[in-house]
C-alpha cells in the first residue's frame, strides 16, 4: 500500500502523521506547537517523517477562500495565508488536498467511521469551536465561498451583533470555549467545559446552553434532511448528556429525524481526515 501524509494545523498545535494502509492508523506521527512559523517548522518535520509521500492531506483551522486562509484568527500568521501555493511549492507535483478540520474529520467519518455508506449526513462537532460538515451525495460540501457548515455564525436572537461586527453568535453560547468562559464570569473562578458539562456546576447555565445547541441543530437538520447526524469533537467527553437532548429535539422537530450518533473518531479526528484526504487524492 503507498505512503500517504497528513497534516492537521488546529489552534494550539500540528499534528503529522504517515499512513501505510486505507484505514485510521497510524505508522508514525508528530507533534509541532504552533507560533511563529507555523507552516515552515510544519513542512519540515513533515520531511522528517516522509520526504516522498504519494499523497499529502491538509487540514487547516479557519476556510479557504481565493487562494487564502480566512476565519482563522487563533493561528499565528495564518490569517490570509497563501497555502495552496505554498503547499504546491513544497510539494511539486505530488497531489496535495485541502480542507477545513470539521470537513476532514468529516471525511474520516465518511471513509471509515459513523458517515460511512451516508448520501446525506450531518457532521457536527462540538469542541473549543462550533462547525459543522454537511454531506450530500456522499460527499462533503464546501458551498460557494468554502465556508458550508460554518454554523457558529447562526445568530440566536434576531438583530444581534453578527459576523460584520466580528462576532460569532452561536458560538459564542454553545461551544466548549464559550461554556467554560461564560461558566467562569457566572462562578467567579476558573473553570472548564468538561466541569460544567459533569454536573453540580452552574445547572441553569449548562441547560440554557444545551437548549440552544439542541435547537440549532435541529434547524439545521430541518433544512438539509440528512438520514445520520454524526458528532464529534471533545465536548463528547459528556455525550451520555448531550445526546439525549440532541435526539430528543431533533425528534421533536425534524418532519423526517435523521438517527443520531457518535463519532468513531475521537482523538486526533482532523489528522485521520488528512489521510482520508490523501487516500481519496491517491484514487
């Protein structure tokens, strides 16, 4: 089986690995912590790892829009970074594919988890951030501007302060970040997501968000009719919590409620959709 690479740049860290087989496995990996430089420490710890893949995977933090990384503010010089250019400079002719980390986890989930034999699907995850993936006809869908999915930027109250006033309304309520922020400012202290999501700690504040997300979600579901809603992401660390009120919700309602269930992936999601990206450019 050829050797295939793949690259994942999230907010804090790179993940690098190198796979020999179609499948989720790993034969050799690597971590980079992002900063100054990031994609230049990235591609040369690459080389390290496998100076001569059949295929690289590319999964990035933020979308690509004309040529440049937008939405992407947490990264270091990544903002309107040139990275398909740069990723064909380093890489010449061997084929290089790009996409968004929720969208490649997405086609980990499609190649070999829980999307898997899906036509219509939803990948949703719930991490630090909010995104989610939508499938059609088996495959992800990008929209017109890279940016299909992107549903932290739904707003919850008509009129409130949006993407043009540099906010990002659902994310900013449900997303894992967010819980532990707004959980912070109510207790007085510092506190996690996965603390608040254990229970015992600010309740109202943990069903206010669970709630929202829950109706968010169905909407979305309303609109794009998938047969399987497919979560991820590192609030499922609660998902005896969460799920239930995503699939009661969505079964309240969704005309048609698609079956709802949890990622395969866990750990490392991103990275092993860079390899399912690198897999499909392979074929």
């Amino acid at each position: 089986m050829t050797r295939v690479l793949g690259i994942d740049v999230g907010g804090t860290k790179v993940a690098i690995g190198v796979s020999t087989a179609d499948g989720p496995a790993l034969s050799a990996h690597v971590r980079v912590d992002t900063g100054p430089d990031t994609l230049a420490r990235a591609l040369a710890a690459a080389r390290a790892l496998d100076g001569t893949p059949a295929a690289v995977g590319f999964s990035t933090c933020g979308v690509i829009r004309d040529g440049v990384v937008r939405l992407a503010p947490n990264v270091p010089g990544w903002e309107g970074l040139e990275l398909p250019r740069l990723l064909q400079e380093a890489y010449g002719a061997t084929p290089v594919a790009i996409d968004n980390d929720v969208n490649a986890a997405a086609a980990a989930e499609l190649r070999w988890g829980a999307l898997r034999g899906v036509s219509t699907g939803v990948y949703l995850n719930l991490g630090t951030g909010l995104a989610a993936a939508l499938v059609v006809d088996g495959r992800v869908v990008p929209g017109a501007h890279g940016a299909a999915g992107e549903i932290g930027y739904l707003q919850v109250t008509p009129g409130e302060p949006a993407f043009a006033d540099g906010r990002v309304p659902l994310e900013e309520r449900v997303s894992g970040g967010a819980l532990a922020a707004r959980g912070a400012a109510l207790l007085g202290r510092p506190v996690t997501a996965a603390q608040l999501l254990g229970g015992g700690h600010a309740r109202e504040l943990v069903d206010e968000t669970l709630r929202t997300l829950a109706m968010s979600v169905a909407n979305l579901c309303v609109v794009l009719d998938p047969e399987r809603l497919v979560v991820g992401g590192g609030m499922m660390g609660a998902a005896e919590l969460i799920l239930p009120r995503l699939v009661a919700e969505v079964g309240r309602a969704v005309p048609f409620a698609p079956e709802v269930r949890p990622a395969r992936f866990a750990d490392d999601a991103p990275l092993l959709g860079a390899l399912a990206l690198a897999r499909a450019a392979v074929a």
